[in-house]
C-alpha cells in the first residue's frame, strides 16, 4: 500500500465528508474519521491510478475543467427547458456513436460521466473504444461529436 496515496485519499474523503455533513458532535465525527478510514483504504488505488508523478498536474487540471463543465451543464439545461416549453422546439431523440481517443478507463469514466451530467444528453455503453450516447436532438448531438468534451477529457488525463 502506498501511505502517501492513502494519507491523500483519507484527507480528500473526511473533508468532503465534513463539507456534507450537518453534523460536528464527536460521535457523528468520529464516525465520520472511521467511514473515511474505510473508504480511503478501499479505494486510495483507484483515485491515484496510473498517476506517477502527474497526480498534482491532473488535479489542477481537472480543476479547472470544473468551471467549463458546469457552463456546459447550464447551457444544456436553458436547452433541454427551451426544448422541453416551446413547442417549436424539436425533440428528435437519437442514438449517436463515436470512436474514443481516451485510452485509460478513468479518462473514459470521466467523459462518460461528463456527457451523463450534461442534459439532454445520456452515456448509454461504451463497448471497447466506441461511446454509445442518447441525445434529445441533433444539436446536443452534433456538439457532442465535435469533440470539444473529448480534448478537455485528454487534456486533464495527459492522453492528447
């Protein structure tokens, strides 16, 4: 076991634990010390896998991925409202595919769950490089394929 992987992952754990939690008497925080304990010890090699000496530039980078994310999901959800109140608007399901630079499965797992976060558009199988993505309309479906999510996704995960 790597101490320092796990020490990182502990910390991550408690303070986003503590950040959730309403509550600060000692037992519910010492439960909160012991449940991130677990949690920590079970999985501080998935949040550092294939990291090396990169953990921090991909931390940062991801980071800053946040903000540019959460613009995305605002725009989709004035989308999905505007498709969803004007009648207009066309609703025009569709299943779309595309073949997938991102070669690690936490980069795929990112973008499958960056494209699941975003209205209007669901990650429905990623089956060996080929995403499988329901989308409410052309539009989402066309942004989707331009690849901009994908580049980001690369970028954070040193795979451009």
């Amino acid at each position: 076991m790597n101490i320092k992987h796990f020490i990182a992952t502990y910390i991550i754990v408690f303070a986003f634990w503590l950040l959730l939690s309403a509550h600060t008497d000692t037992f519910h925080v010492g439960a909160g010390i012991a449940c991130s304990g677990i949690v920590a010890y079970a999985s501080h090699d998935l949040l550092f896998a294939g990291t090396g000496n990169h953990a921090l530039t991909k931390i940062v980078r991801f980071i800053a991925y946040l903000p540019w994310l959460f613009y995305q999901i605002v725009l989709a959800n004035i989308d999905v409202a505007k498709r969803a109140l004007s009648p207009g608007m066309p609703i025009d399901p569709r299943v779309v595919t595309f073949k997938t630079m991102l070669k690690s499965d936490v980069a795929r797992t990112a973008l499958a769950n960056s494209i699941t976060l975003t209205p209007g558009t669901v990650t429905i199988d990623i089956v060996d490089d080929v995403f499988y993505v329901h989308a409410i309309a052309k539009e989402p479906a066309d942004d989707l394929l331009e690849g901009a999510m994908e580049r980001r996704i690369a970028h954070i995960f040193m795979e451009d």
